[in-house]
C-alpha cells in the first residue's frame, strides 16, 4: 500500500543551506523517515559547528581590528555567536510543521518526540555573545518552567497571534477560514502533546482557558465565529486531559487552569 507523504513546505530559496537542511530533516521525520535521535543530533551538529565557526571568525576580526574594538563598529560582515537565532528558528519550524500536520496524523506526535531528543542531547554549551554580560556560554536545548523554556513559549504565542487572529479564523472567504481552522486545530494538538509528554506548558494558547474566545461569552453570542475553537478545544482534552486535570487538582498557576470567572 502507498504511503501517503506530508509536504511541509517549510524551506524557501532565502533560507542557507544549514536551514534548509533542518527544514528537511523535520519533514523526514514526521514521514517516519528518520528517528528523532537523528534528527536532533543533526540539528545539533549544524548549530554546534555554526556557532563554533562564527566564534571563530569573531575573534579572527578582533584580533585583527584591535584589542576591544568591536566588528560591527566597522561595518564588519563577520557573524556574531548567537545560537538565540538557531534555536528561534527550530522552534519557529516546529511550529509551522505542527499547522501542517492533521491533527489525527501519525506524524502529529513526532515533532514532540524532537523537542524531547533534543533534551536528552548530554547539555552542553556554546559560545554567546551577550549585550549584557559579553561572550559567554550557554546551554541549548534545555526546555524548564526555570529558564521560561527559553523563548520556546514566545514563539509559539507569535505564531498563534500571526496566524489565528479572530479575523483569520472567522474570514469571510469560506476556503481561507476552513484552511485556518485546520491549521488551529493541528497547532492546538501540538501544543497539547507538548503538555501531556511534560515537556512544555502553554496552556494560555488554548481554546479552552481565558482570554481564548472559546472562553468568553462571544462563544454564544456569535455562534458561527465561534466554531473553529471548538474542534481546537477539543484536540486539549483527547491529549491532555489528564495533565489538565493534574494542573487544576494541584490549583497549579493559581487556579488559572480552566477557570472562568
């Protein structure tokens, strides 16, 4: 029997070589062409050897600039280590993937089991250069409530904010409204796996909890508006109930979880 491939479409022709790469290791994973284990060991070999190279040729201009002069101060094209972009940029294709994938898929749960590989990766730092404290090194790929999942949580909000704003999901053109209410659907199951496998809490995007619309009155005030929350709010309860449950049980983020008032 065929098997039918998802296209995620992620890469573009801005994108370096490094990028596309990793955009295309996504998607062999998520058509269970790769394990997770590889994938995130691909991924981090990129980020470690760019970040590497990039520390490399900073010193380099440096060195041949002058003692404390900075690069840029003279036009200097020479990359910063910023390994912020790379992880940002995963994260940001995770994101766009989960919208891809049907929500019932086989591949829904597989850019999840990445963000969990990725963290099995023994932890090791490169090298950042901070506006505030200068070169350091940081630690990538560490995902805790203690470091705020490390801008993880951010970009999925920005994601949800430029994609399904409530006049995306309500467009009067019914083709686009149905594609945004898919891709809502799919994003609110990723978000919920993400919860059930322990990895990343970001309940404030669901449709089920305050300030979503799924949560107010205008639920039944404008019933057609109100309709792609709903399947949205349901992907939550078939893969998250019991971390829900857990949450609420505990009055965990006092008491926010699924309360209305």
């Amino acid at each position: 029997m065929a098997v039918h491939l998802i296209h995620l479409n992620l890469w573009n022709e801005g994108d370096s070589p490094d990028e596309a790469r990793i955009d295309r290791e996504i998607e062999m994973l998520v058509n269970d062409q790769r394990s997770a284990e590889e994938v995130a060991k691909i991924i981090d070999d990129i980020v470690t050897a760019d970040r590497e190279k990039a520390l490399s040729a900073y010193t380099e201009s440096l060195t041949n600039i002058g003692s404390g002069e900075k690069p840029e101060e003279h036009n200097s094209p020479v990359p910063t280590p910023q390994p912020m972009g790379w992880q940002h940029f995963v994260w940001h294709s995770l994101g766009r993937a989960a919208m891809v994938i049907p929500s019932d898929h086989a591949g829904h749960p597989r850019p999840v089991s990445l963000l969990k590989a990725l963290q099995r990766i023994p932890i090791h730092s490169v090298p950042f250069l901070s506006s505030g404290a200068g070169l350091i090194e940081k630690e990538v790929w560490v995902l805790s409530p203690e470091n705020g999942f490390d801008y993880f949580v951010q970009w999925m909000w920005e994601l949800d904010q430029g994609t399904f704003g409530r006049w995306s999901l309500a467009d009067e053109n019914p083709e686009t409204a149905k594609a945004t209410a898919a891709q809502y659907q799919n994003f609110s199951a990723f978000l919920a796996h993400l919860l059930s496998a322990g990895v990343v809490e970001a309940t404030h995007l669901s449709a089920i909890i305050k300030p979503a619309f799924f949560g107010t009155e205008a639920l039944y005030r404008e019933p057609p508006q109100s309709e792609p929350y709903v399947p949205a709010g349901a992907q939550w309860m078939l893969y998250a109930s019991h971390a829900l449950y857990d949450m609420c049980d505990k009055r965990a983020f006092g008491g926010r979880i699924l309360t209305h008032k």
